[in-house]
C-alpha cells in the first residue's frame, strides 16, 4: 500500500529517537502488503483498533501510536496523527476533522453561501 505523510514519521522518530525502528518495521509492513479490509490489516498488525473511521495501530509495543485512514479502494494509508501513548490518551476520534463526527460538527459551524435566491 502507499503511505501518503511519510514526513510525520520522521518527524515524530526526531524527536523520540527511540521511535525509529519500529515505526520503519511499520511503514515496511503496510509498503509491501495490500490490504483487502481490517481482517487482512489485523491479520499483519494483531494490535490495531478501529475508531470512527481511523485504524490505530499500536506501535512499539504500545508506546507509540499510529492514527491513520485506510481508503483499501485506492490501496493508501493516510497518516493522520504520530503519538506517544500519552499523547494519545487525549486524542478523541469524534473531535477530529477527519471523523465523520467532526465534518458533521464542521459543516454545523460553516456559514452556507450558496443558498439560492439570495439577494445581495
């Protein structure tokens, strides 16, 4: 599969060095497979979770995570978020802007400028 944000994980891996092999085992692991569904994810990547519509793959041995969408149709991985476990703890899948929460809570507080009949 391709990995669109490749950066993140080398951003991440700079500022926690101890982060870089696992997280290329990882970005190895999803490059050379293509994944059918979560079934073939969990088949390679026994500690995932799915959440609204992102896979969180534990990394590191559940020091690090990984916050991504799996779009299987065009065989890509999306990274959205790199985190400590830490970090994830405060992270809410239904707050983010990738959710299907947060675009419903983001089209909520986006004025409408297309309505029809409108005077000027």
């Amino acid at each position: 599969m391709g990995v669109i944000a490749k950066p993140a994980l080398i951003q991440f891996w700079k500022k926690y060095p101890d982060a870089e092999k696992p997280l290329l085992i990882w970005y190895k692991l999803v490059r050379q497979n293509q994944f059918l569904g979560f079934a073939d994810l969990k088949k390679t990547f026994s500690a995932i979770d799915a959440a609204d519509n992102f896979i969180i793959f534990d990394i590191g041995g559940n020091k690090y995570r990984i916050i991504a969408r799996v779009v299987y149709k065009l065989n890509a991985v999306y990274i959205r978020n790199v985190f400590t476990h830490q970090e994830y703890d405060t992270w809410k899948a239904d707050d983010d802007p990738w959710s299907k929460k947060g675009q419903k809570k983001l089209k909520a507080t986006t004025p409408n400028k297309s309505k029809k009949g409108a005077k000027n």
